[in-house]
C-alpha cells in the first residue's frame, strides 16, 4: 500500500467544511470533493498507523470505535489537516492535496479519469490496449450517487466481515509440516498465516494455482479410465 507519496496536482484546496461524519473540500477550479470520516481514518498514512517499511495499514478500523471529525482545515503547505475524536482520543492525520484529488468521486472526477473509447481493428494486435471499468460506465451522473451510497455502508458491511473473520467459530488453524500441501477453494475460504519470530527459524511456503475447470477435466479422464 505505499502509495501515499505526495501526488501532483495543478490544483489547491481553498476552503475546507466538515460535521462529524463528513469533509467537504472546495478546489480553486470549482470541483467539490466529499470523504466520510470512516474512510479518511482508515486511510491515515501517519507513522502511527502504517507499517514503516510496507506502508501497510497497522491500524484496523475494527479494532477502534467510529471516529468522528473534531477538526478539519488546510495547513501551511497546503495539505488537508483533520483532527479525530475516538472516544477520548485524539488523532490528527494530514492528506497531500494530490492524493485526495486522484481520489474525489464527484460526477467531474469520474468523467476526467474515464479513457475515450478508440475505434480499433486487427492491427490492434500489436498495441493491445488496456481498457478501463469506468469507459463501460461512461461517467454515468448516476455513478457518484451509487459510489457515495455504498462508502458508508460499506464500512459497516468490513465491520461485520472483519467480526466473522475473528470469530473462532469460523476458524481452522492447522499446523503444516514439511511435505504437506494443503487445497482450498479461494472463492469459499479466506486463508492467512500466523506470526513468528524470525530469530526462532526459517518458514518457507511455496502456493501455486489451479483452475477449477481443469480440475473438472481432469475428473472427466478419471471417470472414462
């Protein structure tokens, strides 16, 4: 996840509103730019709550109650400045304009980031291009409707999620010895790998893919042999 470099952008936060769930930024071009203060949490890209060699998340949402925008204002160099209460505590976290602009969802945004669509024939061959989900949607109006609808729930639905997934109801840990190989359908089970001290010894695990259809065929030879 280390993206959280400073993006460039022609363009400066210059008036900045918030409630306890929500930011509103206002760009010098026009653009109005909305960020829940769930997702802004979960996004804080601070020593604290990321890794400091893989930039990953350290800090789970799950594991904090929701947080609510005490604060939010622009500082000295331009960056979107938001302070979070969490029940008595307090969190500040600071997002380089770029980055928040590469994110806005407004309908301007969408229809910006969307490729044209190209007329092409068999000499495409040697220049396959890489088509993206937003040109089957045309920058839809709809689609920032539909985009802000499902952010908040969204949070709600990885909260029950991430219970399930520490629930040990749904839990079987196994230990895998030298040799042994163990198959699971990625479409049904969530799988991870417990912690270790890497000064106690070495853990070396080597996955491999295979398609469901080829094992289907494979089945059929062994129903025909």
């Amino acid at each position: 996840m280390a993206d959280l470099a400073r993006y460039h952008t022609a363009h400066a936060i210059t008036r900045v509103t918030h409630d306890s769930g929500r930011v509103v930024l206002y760009w010098d071009d026009g653009r109005v730019s909305r960020f829940p203060a769930e997702w802004l949490r979960d996004n804080c890209p601070c020593p604290r709550c990321r890794h400091p060699q893989a930039l990953e998340r350290t800090y789970l949402f799950i594991d904090h109650p929701p947080p609510a925008i005490g604060e939010a204002s622009v500082d000295d160099q331009g960056d979107l400045e938001v302070r979070f209460e969490q029940q008595g505590e307090r969190h500040v976290t600071r997002f380089a304009p770029g980055w928040l602009r590469e994110r806005c969802c407004s309908p301007e945004a969408l229809a910006e980031r969307a490729a044209a669509p190209e007329a092409w024939d068999t000499s495409i061959r040697s220049r396959l291009p890489t088509v993206a989900w937003t040109d089957y949607m045309n920058g839809n109006a709809g689609m920032r409707a539909w985009i802000e609808a499902l952010i908040d729930p969204m949070y709600a639905a990885l909260g029950t999620l991430w219970r399930m997934l520490r629930d040990p109801r749904y839990h079987l840990d196994l230990r895998l010895e030298a040799g042994d190989l163990i198959a699971y359908d990625n479409n049904r089970v969530l799988h991870g790998r417990a912690a270790f001290d890497v000064r106690t010894g070495e853990r070396h695990l080597q996955g491999c893919y295979l398609n469901a259809e080829d094992l289907a065929s494979r089945q059929r030879l062994l129903d025909r042999a």
